[in-house]
C-alpha cells in the first residue's frame, strides 16, 4: 500500500491486513516497534479535529517518528500556494503526510505531487481512517460482520455514509442507509457502487429493524454548519430509544463524534452505549498506527 487515500480503493484483503495489525498493535502498545523511526510526517489540516490530530501525533510519536501539525492557515497554503506546489516543497522534506481537507482531489494531487506516502484524515467525500476504527470496533465487539445486518441513520451521502458503502462493498455485509431525499447517494454513485448488498430507505424504522450495528453521525458535515434548512429535513431520524427497539438483540450503536445530542443521537442512546463509542474513538489510534506502519514499510 502506497497511500491511504479512500475506502474506495482498498481491497478486501487489504482491510483485512490492516486491521489485523490494529489489534497486535493495540494488544502490545507500549511495546511498540519503530518503524517511522527519523521520520518527519507532516499534518496537514484545513478542517477542525480533536480525535483525528490527536490519534496521528501519538500514533506516529509511539512508532518513533517526528508528527508536524500544519494548519492550513499558518501555511502559504491558505494564502493560495497550490496543493502541486506544496506537495513538491514537502515532498522533499518530510516522509509523510496525513491531509484533512474539503477535496478529495486534492489529496489525490498532493499524492500525486509529492510522491510520499499520503494518508487522507477526511476529506467531503471519505473518512478511511474512521471506518478502520468502526470495523475493528465492530470485530471487538461483535466478532465481526458476516450475516449482520448494519444501518446508517442520517446524511445519506457524507464521507461517513460513502466510505461505510465501500466497506460494505468489499466487505459484504449488509447495509441499509436511512436518509431524508435530498441527502441520498446519487444514482450515479449507486450504479459505480454496484453493490446489491447496498440499499437506501427515507424510512429510519426499516433501517433499524433486525440491524446488529447502528451507525449515525452529525447532520451538517464541516464545511455545511451554514444549512439550517438541511438540518430540518433530518426530523424523525434521531437515534434514539424508540427508534432502536427493533433493533437485534445486543446492537451496537456507533457514532464517529463528535456527536450533538438532541439532534441525530438522544443523550440516553449516547449514554448508553458510551463505552462502544468511546473505544471506537480509541481505536482511531491503533488503526492509523496499523496504516503508518503499512505505509512505512512499503
Ligand atoms: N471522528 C473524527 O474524525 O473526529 P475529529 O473531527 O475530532 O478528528
Ligand atoms: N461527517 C462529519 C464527520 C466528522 C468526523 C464531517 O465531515 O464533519
């Protein structure tokens, strides 16, 4: 693996591996080998994160290497220099990069430009690193997900709900997205998709009926916190008590965070179910120390 730029194009196998690795990782933490060892990554970030920044500076610190936070503000970046030309300033200077920003092409030119290994830490079209932790979350949890059935409540096409149908996609499990119209995937996304295990509904209830694992994330994404008017279309899809009563027996409810309470998850359902949702955002740092340590090594 040479970057780490979307679910998208991983491969079954590939995801397999890795988070393999995220749990020998996280079982001998403290013991950690050190393959980033003299080794500068760069962050590169233009979107807020506590999780994200934080699980990538200890992460690479743990494996021996130098994390440098860049806000894209502080860089010329923000003044307007191109993706292509910063890519080729760092490209020559650190071993890494791990960009949080709004284009996915974006990360696929830095890529390109610099020609080291670039991690994507969410863009508006995938959140890889996420999903990493949720599937090794669900593993923990339930052993994994052949025969489980894993709804989505809420914004139909974000980074979450794109990157969870490419999971699902090479992964195989099924998964239903519960979502206003307006925020459904595409036709087109759909038919690239092309995953019959793959299905969308308007109506939360269908979602949750029977679902092992139940997945929601903010309403308004970064980048969108100006659209009241789209906040209103998500009534009637919050996570709550109600709506998780038929649910499988021993569901998990995960949620990336950060999370509103009151709007897509009650703080009863939070509550609840803190603990899954509080090592899930745990596992963010042994599933990137998995991904730096498959990116350093080649
Ligand atoms: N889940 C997640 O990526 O959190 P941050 O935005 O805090 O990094
Ligand atoms: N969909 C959310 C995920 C946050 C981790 C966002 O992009 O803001």
């Amino acid at each position: 693996m040479k970057n780490l730029l979307s679910i998208e194009e991983l491969t079954a196998a590939e995801i397999g591996d890795l988070l393999a690795a995220a749990a020998m990782l996280k079982e001998h933490r403290g013991s950690d080998p050190n393959p980033l060892e003299g080794q500068t990554w760069a962050m590169i970030f233009t979107k807020s994160s506590t999780r994200t920044r934080v699980s990538f500076e200890v992460g690479i610190r743990e494996l021996g290497g130098f994390p440098m936070f860049l806000s894209s503000n502080d860089i010329q970046l923000g003044r307007g220099e191109l993706i292509k030309d910063t890519a080729r300033v760092l490209g020559r200077m650190v071993h890494g990069a791990i960009i949080r920003t709004y284009a996915q092409q974006d990360v696929v030119e830095f890529a390109e430009f610099s020609k080291i290994p670039t991690i994507n830490a969410l863009t508006d079209d995938e959140h890889p690193c996420q999903i990493l932790a949720d599937l090794l979350t669900v593993r923990e949890k339930l052993g994994g997900w052949d025969d489980k059935k894993v709804a989505f409540i809420g914004d139909g096409f974000s980074n979450m709900t794109r990157s969870w149908m490419w999971a699902a996609k090479h992964l195989g499990f099924e998964l239903v997205i519960a979502s206003p119209v307006s925020c459904q995937p595409t036709a087109d996304f759909m038919e690239q998709l092309a995953a019959p295990n793959v299905s969308v509904t308007q109506n939360p209830a269908d979602a949750v009926s029977g679902s092992h694992v139940i997945n929601t994330d903010v309403w308004l994404s970064m980048g969108q916190e100006d659209q009241k008017d789209k906040e209103l279309e998500f009534a009637g899809f919050q996570v709550n008590a109600n709506l998780l009563a038929a649910a499988a027996q021993g569901h998990l409810v995960l949620h990336c965070l950060p999370a509103y309470r009151g709007k897509e998850i009650s703080e009863e359902v939070l509550e609840l179910h803190a603990d899954t949702i509080f090592q899930q955002a745990e596992n963010r740092l042994h599933a990137q120390k998995a991904v730096l340590m498959s990116l350093a090594m080649g």
